[in-house]
C-alpha cells in the first residue's frame, strides 16, 4: 500500500464552496491518485493507478457534454 504522508490534497473544482459533500484528489505522488472524503481527513482514501484516474476523468467530462 503506498504511504500519503506527502499528499497534497485539493478539493474537485465540481465541489461547492459551502461544504457538504466533498471530494479532495491528491496526484502529487508517484504511481498513485488517492481521493478521500474531505469532511473525513482522517479516514480511507482510495487509491488508482494515475492512467484509470485519468481515463475515469475523461468519461465523467465526456459524459457531462
């Protein structure tokens, strides 16, 4: 399991800004993309190989067209 200490997380730019139901990525780190529940820090995060990161990424905006 690859270690997070060094994440740097940020927030999706699809999360609102009063709260609520956030998801923070972190792609900072080599070989791996975790995503956690920003209103649980300290809880689990997934992680994904960077390539289905990003093919997930590009349906999801592929999808919102």
């Amino acid at each position: 399991m690859t270690d997070l200490a060094g994440a740097v997380w940020r927030k999706s730019t699809r999360s609102g800004g009063s709260g609520g139901n956030c998801v923070e990525v972190a792609d900072n780190l080599p070989g791996v993309v975790a995503v956690r529940d920003s209103k649980d820090q300290a809880g689990p995060a997934l992680r994904f190989p960077p390539t289905a990161w990003s093919a997930f990424v590009g349906q999801v905006r592929h999808g919102l067209r």
